[in-house]
C-alpha cells in the first residue's frame, strides 16, 4: 500500500530511522516497518484506536517510541 506523509515528518521520520541505524545496523528498517504496519492497521481500521483528543486517535508502536 502506497503512503502519503506531509514533507516535514518525512524527514523526522528518516531522521529517526538513521539515528536507530547508527545504534544498530537495521534497526532503522525496522522502524519503517512498524510504523507503515501501524498505518495500515489504522487504514483498515480507524475507530479502533483510544481517543487522543477530540477528532484525533492514537495509535502507538510496540518497538519504538
């Protein structure tokens, strides 16, 4: 599935993934999957997430902060 992410998270998102990269080889892939995974658990499901606020749900990632 094709994702579309405004420019300036892009680019923290990247940031992140090359600082957990310089920790551990890989580990910043690991990232981009869980987080795409998160995307798409929350396309196919969007009500099921808590709310954050509201208009605004929240979905957190296992592995990353």
């Amino acid at each position: 599935m094709s994702h579309s992410i405004h420019p300036e998270a892009e680019a923290e998102f990247e940031a992140a993934a090359e600082f957990y990269n310089e920790r551990e080889e890989g580990l910043g892939n690991d990232l981009y999957d869980e987080v795409f995974a998160a995307i798409d658990r929350i396309i196919e499901y969007p009500n099921s997430w808590p709310r954050y606020s509201y208009r605004t749900r929240r979905c957190l990632c296992n592995r990353f902060p």
